[in-house]
C-alpha cells in the first residue's frame, strides 16, 4: 500500500460508511458577457491602468512602431538588442533589432532590459492578461525575468468575464496571469514593486 492509499484509506474510515454525498455546485453564474466589444475593450484598459498598466492602442498596421514607441517611453535610449521578443511574435509586431528567445537558460533572460510577448487572452473584468506558453506567448521566464514587459493585445481576445476566458485555454497548459506590474505588500501595507517579476507593464491594445 503506498502512502497515499494510506491517506486515503484512514480518510474514509474517519468519515464512516454513513456519511453523505456532497452538496451539488451550483454553476449558475454568468458564463459571457453581452456588452458590445468596444465597451469590453474600454473595462479592460480602466482595469490595467487602475493596476498601474500603461496602455496604449494603436490599428493593425501600427503595431511595431507603436511597441517601439512604448519600449523608448519605458527604457528611455536602449540597445533594441537589450529586447527578447517570444518566439512566436509575428515579425510586424516586433520592434527593429530585438532578440528572439531561443531557449536561452533564464538567468540570460534577466539581463534583457525589456520582453515582447502576445498574449492567448485578455480578461476585461478582473484586467487579466492571460499567457500559455504558446509561442507567440513563449514560455513563462520570458514573461517574468525581464524588468519591462510589453504584452500585445488583439480586439478578438477581450472577454468579459473569467469564465468565458478560461473557456478558451487548455486547462493543461502553463498558463501565467497578469493583472498589472508585479507587486506586493509587506505587513505595514507598504507597495513594493517588481519583487516577483516585470516592475513595468506596456499592454499595447490592437483594434
């Protein structure tokens, strides 16, 4: 018998043979979101800018210069070498000159100054971002080892609600949510940024 049988067994003596079935759940929460996209789009940015997110929003065919726009805002004058992009990034998204992550090991992550990444949803109620490890997300070190962090954002992956995003991921994926710059509080409620990823969030809205 290994332990967890163990475990399990003297759980089920503990409870007896008597004992009653759980309580069904009750899933009659919302499951989507009726307002109008553009009205999602707008509770997304107010979300990720109340998180202290900066957002920008550009057309499709402004994606790159606006990403390098945000970079020279955020890093000031930079090698455009000192920026990873995920593999998967589609090549007019990405600013001229920037590395892509070829599986590096991560401690060469952290020396980048700044990580372009997309993402596989954007959550409007909770202003979530949403990576899987996908490649046009890359994998989870990318995402948290540089100091900047620029996630591109298309019309079509705003959701209203957590369900309704989660909907869209595989439940087996690496999956890494962002809700603003990385930040914690210490016991005196004192705002500390940057202690477990990206102090700076870029969220560059495409529609």
């Amino acid at each position: 018998m290994s332990a967890r049988e163990e475990i399990l067994g003297r759980i089920r003596t503990a409870l007896g043979p008597d004992r009653a079935a759980p309580p069904e759940v009750q899933r009659d929460y919302r499951l989507t979101d009726d307002r109008e996209p553009e009205v999602l789009r707008d509770v997304l940015v107010d979300r990720l800018e109340d998180y202290k997110a900066t957002v920008v929003r550009c057309g499709p065919a402004a994606v790159a210069a606006t990403v390098a726009e945000a970079l020279r805002t955020a890093l000031g004058e930079h090698d455009p070498a000192d920026v990873v992009v995920a593999p998967g990034l589609p090549g007019d998204w990405r600013p001229d000159g920037a590395t892509e992550d070829d599986g590096r090991p991560a401690v060469a992550l952290a020396a980048h100054a700044a990580a372009v990444t997309g993402v596989s949803v954007a959550i409007a109620e909770t202003g979530t971002l949403v990576l899987d490890g996908s490649p046009p997300c890359g994998r989870r070190a990318l995402s948290l080892l540089p100091d900047c962090l620029v996630c591109v954002v298309t019309a079509d992956q705003v959701v209203g609600g957590v369900p309704e995003g989660l909907a869209r991921l595989d439940p087996v994926a690496p999956l890494t949510m962002i809700s603003g710059p990385s930040a914690t509080s210490d016991i005196e409620l004192q705002r500390v940024e940057g202690v477990h990823g990206p102090r700076t969030l870029v969220v560059v809205l495409v529609a």
